[in-house]
C-alpha cells in the first residue's frame, strides 16, 4: 500500500516537473502547442495558468467610416438654390412665422454672400486694368465725353472716305409722313459727307427733297429686302456688291451716322 502512494506521489512529481519543461521547451524552439496539449494543461489536468491558456480575443476593429467626396463650388451653389426654393416655397404654401422668419434669414444670407461678391468683383477690376472694360468704355460723365468727342472725329473722317466705295439706297414712299421728316436728315448727312444717294419711290409718288428719284421696279427684292417699311436706308457696297441694311423709320442725324460708322467700320463685339 505505501508502495503504490510512493509511486503516485512520484508520478505526480514528475508530471508536475515535466509540464513546465515541455512548456519552456515548446517556447523556447518556438514550436506552439497543439489544441490537445492545450486541453490537457489547461483543461484536463489544471496544472496552472500558462500564458497561452487565457489568450486574450482579438478586438474587432471597426470599419473606417467612408470618406464623403468633398462638394464642388458648382454642387455647393445648387444645393443653395436648391434650399432657398425650398424655404421660399414653404414660406408661400404655409405662410407660418417659422417658415417664413427661416426663409428671410437664408435669404439674407445670400444676399450678404452676393454683397460681398460684388465688393470683391470691384476691387479686382480696380486694381487689374485688364479687367477694366470702362478704360475701352467709359461710364463716367467725364470720360464718357471725351470718348464721344473722339468717337465723333474718328466716325466723321470715315464717312468722307465712305463715300468712295459705298453709296446709299433710299427707299420713300409719297403717302409716307416719316419720309417727309426723315429725307431732309438723310439728305443734310449725304451732303456734308459726300455720300451719294439713290432715292426710290415705292409708290411711284415724287420726293421735295430728293428730285432725281427712280420708281421702284424690283430694287427691294433683288436685294432682298422683304420688308416694305419706309422710309428705309441701305448702304450698297461697289466693291464686294454686298447690300447692308441701316435702319427703317424716322433716325436723328447722329443715329445715322453712327450706325453707317458702326456697320462698316467697327467689329462686332467690339464696343460693348
């Protein structure tokens, strides 16, 4: 009897010996135990509490959350009007004081948004003259005369030399009260700039002013001039043959000049 709890107790200590050493020696040639080895230290004989007995769960690392794409200023813009036709249109369908205080303040702030726009707008082109459309165009009283005055001059010299390449289709008719009132105007213009005018009569009826007349027999349409007001004024090019037409109606002397100056001397786009 006392054999066999001899032999136990040496079993025991020699289990008890062998479980760290082969734990050691499983860590130290860097051999991990095995799912039996596991049970039988950490389960079965409850031999103590080894480092890969209670190995701690991985956390769960969360999703990065997704990153929205930053708004570009065209989508910013939209979802603004978006919003204040929104607000607008609560306001009109429930006309409640918190819809319509909520539309009155996004409101505001757009038109602060839009002040501040126009602030910075106008500092620009102050301090960049190539942004400055008033140095081509000027808006102000006193510059705006002294580019009239020079316009004039410019526009002047170039109806005398228009006169040598075009020449001026009128069209009048006799029961034509504006005729009477426009053809002495054409007729002062003509003179001082020596342009040379072809008057019609589309009725066949006379003219006080311009007596060397033709009846009209065609002219219009084989310009091609559908349009049978009166008085009319076309400019005929000799030497492209290209019919341009000024005006109809009633024009005060500068508006005829001007619009001849523009139509054969000027681009267009260029002064405005």
């Amino acid at each position: 009897m006392c054999g066999r709890v001899a032999g136990a107790i040496f079993l025991m200590l020699a289990s008890l010996m062998a479980g760290p050493s082969a734990a050691i020696a499983g860590q130290s040639d860097g051999v991990a135990p095995t799912d039996s080895d596991d049970r039988f230290y950490c389960q079965e004989r409850k031999l103590g509490t080894w480092f890969y007995c209670s190995m701690p769960k991985p956390k769960d690392r969360p999703d990065a959350p997704a990153v929205a794409p930053t708004p570009t200023a065209a989508e910013r813009m939209e979802r603004i009007t978006t919003e204040l036709r929104e607000l607008k249109a609560r306001a009109i369908l429930e006309p409640s004081q918190e819809n319509i205080t909520a539309y009155v303040r996004f409101q505001r702030a757009q038109l602060d948004r839009s002040s501040m726009f126009a602030d910075m707008w106008q500092r620009a082109v102050w301090q960049d003259p190539s942004l400055d459309y008033t140095l081509q165009r000027p808006v102000n009283t006193l510059g705006k005369r002294e580019w009239l005055d020079d316009r004039k001059v410019d526009r002047d010299r170039a109806l005398v030399r228009l006169s040598q390449r075009y020449g001026l289709f009128y069209f009048f008719a006799q029961s034509c009260g504006a005729c009477e009132i426009f053809s002495p105007i054409l007729k002062s213009v003509a003179d001082s700039h020596n342009l040379s005018v072809m008057a019609v009569s589309t009725d066949g009826g006379p003219s006080p002013v311009f007596r060397n007349y033709v009846v009209d027999s065609g002219q219009r349409e084989r310009m091609g001039l559908t349009d049978k007001v009166t008085p009319a004024v076309v400019l005929f090019d000799t030497k492209t043959r290209r019919v341009i037409p000024v005006g109809y109606g009633v024009m005060a002397a500068d508006e005829l000049m001007d619009r001849i100056f523009t139509l054969t001397e000027t681009q267009p786009g260029r002064d405005f």
